[in-house]
C-alpha cells in the first residue's frame, strides 16, 4: 500500500478528490522531464505532515484517491490528449473533485474540455511565468506554448497572473480577447491586486497553475525558469482568495521537472495539499478546528 497526501488509505468510491498523474511531456521546447513530475510530486507528499496548521484541518480528510497515471501515446499529440480527457471524463462522471499533475502544460486542453463538458462554463485562472498564447509552437498546435491560444478561441474567459514572458502578438491577442492580464513586474511593483482579480474572474473558475509561476529561487525545478516570479506567499493567498470567494471546479498543476533539488518537490507538493485543503473548506467537506 503506498499513501499519498496523508495517512489515510481512501477507497475510490468514498473520495471527494481524485488526484490524476498525467505524465506527459512530448510537447515541450527547453529542458526535459516534466513526465516524472506527477510520480515526483506524489511520493513527496508522503512526508507531509497531513494537518496544516495555517488553515486547520488536514485536507487528507476530504479523501484523497490518487488514480492510475494516464497513459500516453508515443509520436501522437492527438492520441494522447484524447486519452487525457476521456480520464479525465470518466473521474468528473463519478462526482469526483478532479487535480490534475502534469506533465506539460498542453494537458490542460484537455482536461478543461473534460470539466466543461460535464460541469458546464466557468472562467479560467492561469498562473504561471509564460502566456502560452502562441497559434503552435515549432510546428504543432499541441505545444505547452498553445494551450490558452486554443481555449481562447473556444470561448473561455482568461485571466493571468505572474506572466513574465510574452510576445507582442500574444499581448495583441489578449488585449483583443479581453484577458485579464496581470503581469509579473506590476505585482511586484504594487503588491497583488486581489480585488481586481477576483473581480475579474466568474463566479466559477478553474485553476491551472505552471510551478514555473514561482521565483527559481523557490522553484528551481522546471523546464523553462524565469526570474521576477512570484513567492510562495504570494500564490497562496491568490489560491485562498479565490477559495474564499469563488467556486471552483477543477484544477492542475504542471511542469515540475524533477533535477535532484528535493525542497522543490516539497514546495510542490505542499501547494496541491494546500489547494485540497482550500477546496475542502469551500465545499463544506472540512471544518477548521480552531487553536
């Protein structure tokens, strides 16, 4: 038996929260290895202490079923995103409160037409140090570079918080689309402007947060680093706000590229628990205990 995210063995039919490994990675263009992120992420977990203080409770009590991971097709972008969501159709099916790790980024195509699919409309929370706004990149529409690109013009709402990185035809894009951009530099020029963010996002939101939104100097381990990023503070109370005011009805996490640098994994996992925590609260699954 090997448990993740707490000490608690939960059978797939009582958990609320199905954590879903999707280790694939062929679409990405700098440093390699964000495949063995979600089996990185998972086994750090285990060293977690399973109660957070700062929100008091120990989100493992939600239960926390962590799924096979999805199985990815060799040479074929299409195959294995098909796969991805038919997982990921089958999870949101049974009821379940889906978390994604990936992986690259290009996996959250998939998984949002999944979640729009089952739950209906909602807007989209992107975090993360690039727009990943470009039409393809070198060559494919598949890329970890495209994946906003195409949800954009599906019709969800976009906002972005801690981009550093983005062309002029991106920028052109989503002031056309009306994204909600919130850049790196302005956050930390004026600290984070929650409420305009709040008010930026619908009233349901799916969070899809690239760990290279973090600074390098907390998140060492992804494929494309950036300086400028954001802290971990930071982040969590971005998560926590939205938690406290908006439903949201999905997640994932992408592109930890495990290189040795085991605080990393930590940082990771710690983030997805937390997250679960936060949803946890939201949904009425956990009450916070009080000191």
């Amino acid at each position: 038996m090997r448990l993740f995210f707490g000490e608690r063995d939960t059978p797939y039919e009582e958990a609320r929260v199905v954590v879903l490994p999707v280790p694939y990675d062929l679409s990405l263009s700098f440093l390699p290895g964000a495949r063995r992120g979600p089996e990185a992420i998972l086994l750090a977990s285990r060293e977690l202490e399973p109660f957070l203080l700062e929100l008091e409770v120990a989100p493992e009590e939600v239960g926390i079923y962590a799924a096979e991971p999805v199985p990815w097709v060799a040479g074929s972008a299409e195959e294995s995103h098909a796969l991805i969501r038919e997982a990921a159709l089958t999870h949101l099916r049974a009821g379940k409160f889906l978390v994604a790790l990936g992986g690259d980024h290009s996996i959250t195509h998939p998984l949002v037409q999944a979640h729009r699919e089952v739950l209906g409309a909602f807007s989209l929370l992107h975090i993360d140090a690039h727009a990943d706004l470009y039409p393809k990149w070198q060559g494919s529409v598949y890329s970890h570079a495209s994946p906003f690109y195409r949800l954009l013009g599906e019709g969800f709402p976009l906002v972005q918080v801690g981009i550093r990185a983005m062309d002029q035809d991106s920028l052109a894009l989503a002031r056309a689309k009306g994204v909600a951009l919130f850049p790196a530099h302005r956050l930390h020029r004026e600290g984070l402007p929650l409420r305009e963010i709040l008010e930026a996002l619908g009233e349901r939101v799916y969070i899809s947060l690239d760990f290279d939104a973090l600074d390098p100097s907390v998140m060492p381990s992804v494929g494309t680093p950036l300086p400028g990023g954001l802290s971990y503070r930071q982040v969590v109370d971005l998560l926590e706000a939205v938690f406290r005011e908006k439903e949201v009805v999905g997640m994932d996490f992408v592109e930890l590229s495990p290189n040795g640098q085991f605080h990393a994994e930590m940082t990771a996992a710690q983030l997805v628990y937390h997250a679960i925590g936060l949803k946890g609260l939201q949904a009425g699954w956990l009450e916070a205990r009080g000191l």
